[in-house]
C-alpha cells in the first residue's frame, strides 16, 4: 500500500496494524517513496526475558575471559597523534 504522509497522519494506528500483519506501508512525500512501515524483529519485549539474555551474553563475555575494549574516553584516540592533532 502506498500512502501520502499527509493522508496517513490520521490512519497511524491502522497502518502500524497492518505493517505488523505482513503488509508493505509505503509513506511518499510528492508522489515518491520516502518511508517504509515494518514491523521491528527480535526486540525482546518481555523485561524478564531480556534481562536473562543480558545476564546470559555477560556471563558468556566473562567465560571467554575477553579484555575490556576502550573506554569512552579513548576509544577514538587512534584518530589523533601523540600530539593530540588529527592524523
């Protein structure tokens, strides 16, 4: 299906219905595609079940006995000299 922006202001909640049944929403803006509605896959919704996965990778990352990576602080330092200058 493809609709104008301007008309689906007023359908949003049906045309979220839809996409999540497995139809393709196209919004278009002048007469072109501009944006798709689908469906968003492999969110946990369930806050019990994902914590589970959480806990399950962390204690998967702590088994492997990988090192910490960078902190935020310098995670982009191979972007600068010793000088601090851009390379």
């Amino acid at each position: 299906m493809r609709i104008s922006v301007k008309e689906a202001e007023g359908q949003l909640t049906e045309l979220v219905r839809l996409a999540n049944q497995g139809e393709e929403i196209v919004l278009t803006q002048d007469g072109q595609p501009a944006v798709r509605l689908e469906p968003v896959t492999g969110f946990i919704k369930d806050p019990v079940k994902r914590g589970e996965l959480i806990r399950r990778l962390q204690e998967e990352v702590r088994r492997k006995n990988l090192p910490p990576g960078p902190d935020a602080a310098h995670s982009q330092d191979f972007l600068y000299d010793e000088d601090g200058l851009p390379k």
